[in-house]
C-alpha cells in the first residue's frame, strides 16, 4: 500500500480525499508552451484579509483581484476593492468585485503605472534591468516617473466562473479589445495556479506587514480590537500593493525563470520580460479617451429638453455640446433595434458626476454633467448616492429627490472633513480605482506652435479719413517691403495711393484697381459744400438760387 501510494491517501482528511477523488483530469495535451509576454494570462480573485476603511468610514473588508502573466510571471494588474455581505436586518445590498473593476484591471495592464510621491527611487523602470531605453524609445509614455512593471497586453485570459468574469460587461471589453477567454474548471485551482501562488507570496511578503488592519488566520497572528485602529483606505492599499509589486515583487528572482540560454541563472520577472521582449518585440498600442469610453458600464437612457435620469441623477450637456445635444432631441428615436427612443450612455460608477452619451450616427459623444455637481466638492460614487438615497427613502422621503440626496452628501462630506483625519502615507490621496481610464479629451493651446512675436517692430499706422471734407492723410513710410502690390507708384501719377494698397497685389498689366484709390470724385464736393450753407433761403428769386449752386 505505501509502494502503490494508497497509504498516503488513506491517511489525508476526509475532506481532502474527496476533493481529490473530485478532480478532474488534465485536459488533453497536457500543460501548453507559452514563449512571449502576454500570450497566456491567468486571472483570480481571493480575499486579501486586510481591514480598511471604507467610503461611510466603518471598517470593511476587501478582495484582491489580479492578472499574472504565465510566460514570465509578471503581475501585470491588480485590483482591491471593498468586500461586505448583505445586511439581513436593513435588506442593505452586498458589496464584491464587479465588471467594472475587471475593467480597470485591464486599464492597468495597457498602460505604464506612475510613481507616486513618496515610492522608493529604486521602484522606478529606469533602475531596474527592465529594457528602459528601448521600451522608451518605443512607447513615449515610458517616462522618468515609470514604475518598474512591465506593459503586457494580454491575449488569452484564463479566468475562474465567477459573475463578473463571465457578465455581459467584461465579455463586451474583451471583445473590444480582441482578448480571448477561457473559463477554468471548477474545483481545479490548477488550471490557474500562478494567481494562487501570488496570493501566497502577498500573505507573506506583504500583507502581514501592513501595519493596521491585518487580520490573519487567528488572534494570535492578527492581535484583537484591529476595527479600532486608523486603517488606511482602499485607495492607499492600493498604492502600497502596486509598490510592493515594483519594488519587490517584479525584482525578486523566481525559481521558475530560466534563460533557456542559461539556464543555472535564476531570473527576476523584469528580467525574464528583458529577454523575451527581446525575441518577440514590443509594440505599443495606447488608447484614445474617445476608445476608453466604450470600456465604461453602459446605460440606456432618453434624451429630454431638461436632460435625462440615471438612478434618478439628471444629467445635461455642457455649454460646448448643447448644439450636438439639440440635434439628437431633432431627431427623436435612435433607430436602434428595440432602442426606439434609447440612446447609448457610458458613465463610471467611481466618477458619476459626468457621462458621456454616444451618437452612433456620426461616431461622436456628447459630455453631459450632473445638474447639481457644484454641491458636491467631494470626490463621491454612485454607491455613495444609492446609500444616501435609501437613507432618505427610509426618512420618509422619495429616492427622486436628487436634490435631497445631494445636501444630505455634502453634509455627510463636511462633517467627515471636521474630524480629526487618521495618519496618512506621503503625499495626497489617490483616487479609489487608482490609475482610472482617460476619458477626457487633452486641452490643445491653438497658439503653441507660433514662434515668439517681437512687439518692437510694430508701427503705428495713421487713421483713415471720415470725411470726404478732411484733408488727404500724409504719404506714411510703406510698411511693407518695396515692389509688393501697388504700393510703389510712379510719381507722376497725380494720385495718393491707398492705405491698403500693399495689400493686394497687381493684375499683371500694370493698372491699379479703382478700389485702391483714394481719390474722391468733385460732384462730391460740390453737394457737401451745397448742404453746408446756412444762407439758403426758399424765397429767394431762381437767379439768386442759381448762383448759390453756381459757387
């Protein structure tokens, strides 16, 4: 029994025999060949055991979502989000990871992570063994500021049956971005063993070390009464997290890395990445804020001439788009099938006090703000919003009343501004999803590319006459060079040449256009000089009339 193995099975738990028994085999083929960055990903979530403080300020507890790429074992993204059950006594919604986050996910991995004030210099791309130069030379967002995670975009995603993996969001964002998925099995945490095994190496080289808010797997590794410390934020654990990544993480060797040119040299996952990106290339591929748009949760929503609801939110277009908005109210229904009147809106949850509705008839969008923005100073989500409402509804109140909901925030805002605030990390609070999507169109200065104007070279230039009566202006230096136009006229042409004259050139045969000369007829003369006499009489003879005409 010990040589056949049965012995050691026997003697497992029950639990552990079963789960055993329940494994399915390996699919055929075995294990694939993976020989370039982003080519196989692996995707898992998992509780991270660390208490932080949510948006109401009570302690709540938080999962860990992240991408690990298999060919050189790189965490290319990872996402902390608040984690709560739901409330049984006040019928309060739960809280897990969503579509959205696996969205933001996917936005870290496409794009370099920043170092933010108060890192360590050694977690910048520039001082690791990434290829910094060339990966610059190749991606202008490569920049000084560079954290030293690599950019992988990913081409097949392995992800576990969970809800928001398999949602009609995250599977329309995949699409989007030509990502393939394949579920794994069930109760077979081998078919995405690198995410498992990260979850491990967080636990102990990171999480642990957290100063507030480690829970453990018991009073004597976690301490008791960590409610009550000042935890840190969702957003500051997600700072810490993505430091430790580049710090440590990304610059630790892995037993599993081998150059298989050297293959007794043990490689950190920089390193690995250096020597494979050298193979298969790098080529960047960065997305504009109008394609970034699309990644965002989508609304079906009615345009109106006072705007129109999302969660009982009205929304209006601001002032540059109030024409393109006007348009789409002319043309009524979408024409989509079964849309009729629906147009299509993308807004962020994280950010709701601004959505974006889309034209699909002229591939455009139209930025619409939230009507009573200017009370909220704080940043705020539509989980925010939704608890504030159901807080106003149990008030006796209707969740319609957006006005309502959004003093009640404010209030909210300013008496958590009142408190003693809890000690922060360096540097200001990031935003909750960390490095969010750009959505907004870069403001163009329409005078950058204009050189420097001397004002000293400008001249005065004298005022046209109003009067055909005023005297003829002096004969003023050209201001143009000589030979342009009709700005040089002979001298014996009798005539005062026109002010504007330089500006427009000959015909070519010599002759000036009558526009150009500012010479005034004498029957004009004549009638100004006749309406100027104060000695007209009416009754006088037709002789004496004839004479006033006659001068």
């Amino acid at each position: 029994m010990k040589e056949s193995g049965l012995a050691d099975a026997l003697g497992q738990p029950t639990r552990a025999r079963a789960a055993l028994a329940s494994t399915p085999p390996l699919p055929h083929g075995g294990r694939e060949v993976v020989l370039r960055p982003g080519q196989v990903t692996q995707a898992d979530t998992t509780p991270l055991r660390i208490l932080a403080r949510g948006d109401d300020g009570r302690p709540t507890a938080t999962e860990l979502t992240t991408l690990i790429d298999v060919a050189n074992h790189s965490a290319c993204a990872l996402m902390i989000t608040p984690s709560r059950p739901r409330d049984a006594e006040s019928g309060q919604a739960g809280q897990a990871t969503r579509a959205i986050d696996l969205t933001l996910m996917l936005a870290q991995a496409l794009a370099p992570w920043p170092v933010m004030p108060g890192w360590d210099p050694l977690s910048a791309a520039a001082a690791s063994s990434l290829p910094f130069g060339a990966l610059r030379a190749a991606d202008e967002r490569f920049t000084e500021a560079t954290a030293a995670r690599p950019v992988i975009r990913p081409e097949l995603i392995i992800y576990d049956q969970g809800s928001p993996y398999v949602s009609e969001h995250f599977t329309e964002v995949c699409d989007r971005l030509r990502i393939a998925r394949r579920p794994a099995r069930k109760k077979t945490p081998t078919d995405k063993p690198l995410p498992e095994h990260f979850f491990v190496t967080l636990a102990h080289r990171f999480s642990q070390h957290v100063t507030h808010g480690w829970q453990g797997r018991s009073h004597k590794k976690r301490g008791r009464g960590i409610d009550r410390m000042p935890l840190y934020t969702i957003a500051e654990l997600q700072q810490m997290a993505q430091e430790w990544v580049a710090l440590e993480y990304q610059q630790t060797p892995d037993a599993g890395l081998r150059d298989p040119f050297r293959p007794g040299v043990v490689l950190s996952p920089n390193e690995m990445y250096a020597v494979q990106v050298a193979r298969s290339g790098y080529r960047a591929v960065p997305l504009s804020p109008a394609q970034n748009r699309f990644f965002l949760l989508r609304q079906w929503v009615i345009p109106g001439k006072g705007g129109f609801m999302i969660d009982y939110r009205t929304y209006q277009p601001i002032a540059q788009d109030a024409g393109h908005y006007r348009e789409i109210l002319l043309r009524g229904d979408s024409k989509l099938p079964g849309r009729e009147k629906q147009w299509e809106c993308r807004f962020n949850p994280y950010r709701p006090e601004r959505v974006w509705l889309y034209d699909h008839t002229a591939d455009t969008w139209v930025t619409c703000d939230f009507r009573l923005r200017h009370l909220l100073h704080d940043p705020w989500t539509a989980d925010m919003w939704q608890e504030h409402a159901e807080q106003h509804r149990a008030a006796g109140g209707s969740a319609k009343d957006e006005e309502a909901i959004a003093l009640s925030l404010a209030q909210r805002d300013r008496r958590r501004r009142s408190r003693r605030p809890p000690p922060k990390r360096t540097g200001v609070e990031p935003p909750f999803q960390g490095l969010e999507l750009e959505t907004e169109q870069p403001s163009q200065d329409p005078y950058a590319d204009l050189e420097e104007f001397d004002l000293s070279t400008l001249r005065p230039y004298p005022a046209l006459p109003i009067s055909p009566m005023a005297p003829p202006p002096a004969s003023a230096p050209p201001t143009l060079p000589a030979g342009t136009g009709g700005a040089d006229l002979p001298p014996d042409s009798g005539r005062t040449p026109h002010p504007l004259a330089g500006l427009f050139p000959d015909d070519g045969d010599g002759s000036r256009p009558r526009a150009l000369t500012a010479e005034v007829p004498a029957a004009a003369y004549e009638v100004v000089e006749a309406e100027l006499l104060d000695d007209l009489d009416p009754d006088s003879d037709d002789e004496a009339e004839d004479d006033v005409w006659e001068m």
